[in-house]
C-alpha cells in the first residue's frame, strides 16, 4: 500500500515545437497579458480568450482616481505654503477645511483601492 499523500493538483508537461519568431510572438502576447506563457498557452487551450493585464476602461478609472488624488494634494499643499490664501482665511475654518480635503483623498484612496482589488480579482480568473 503506498501511504504517500497525491499531489494537490497532478500536472503535466505538453511540449510544442514553434520557431524563434513564434515563441517571441507567443512571450510578448503572454506578457501583454500579464501570464506566463505556460498559462497563456494553457488558457488558450481550453477555449478561452485572455485577457489583457488591465483593460482599457479599468485603467482610465485608476488615471480618473490617481488625477483626484494629484489635484486635491495640490489644492492642499497649495494652502498650507500660500500664506496670503491662510491669511484670508478665518483660522477657525481651516481645520474644517483640511479635514474635508483629507476625506475627499481618503475616499479617492478607497475608490482606487477597489479598483484595483477588481483588477486582481479579474486577474485570478485566468491564471489557472
């Protein structure tokens, strides 16, 4: 009786004889979407159509977000080194002011910090 516990998930090697120019051909899609070649190859196989590492509407959010992110930094920094804009300003509103622009930049972190568990989730269905 064997008592050597089977592998998890028993694999298996398919050798494919392709030229220089295919196998490069093959690497770069692969890299484009963001697999090995292994899994591309593998994903392919099974009928399936890969897709790229990040797609075009999920990265104009990240850049959306990633915008906010920049111009609320800059409003902020703004503020805080200009002190003609402090001076105009009573300073019993500035706490209130700051906190409000904080909350703006948290929520810009959570959004982007969605997106991106979105991505990674996506990414999971097709790396087998």
């Amino acid at each position: 009786m064997n008592d050597k516990p089977k592998a998890k998930r028993e694999r298996h090697h398919v050798k494919i004889w392709c030229s220089a120019e295919e196998k490069a051909e093959i690497e770069a899609a692969a890299q484009a979407t963001g697999l090995s070649a292994s899994t591309y190859l593998r994903v392919l196989g099974l009928g399936h159509e890969p897709r790229p590492l990040i797609d075009i509407e999920q990265g104009r959010e990240l850049v959306r977000v990633n915008g906010d992110l920049g111009r609320l930094g800059g409003l902020l920094k703004l503020w805080l080194t200009d002190d003609a804009k402090l001076e105009e300003m009573a300073p019993e509103r500035m706490p209130v002011i700051i906190r409000g622009v904080l909350a703006k930049i948290e929520a810009n972190q959570e959004e982007l910090s969605g997106i991106i568990r979105k991505v990674l989730r996506s990414r999971q269905d097709f790396s087998g």
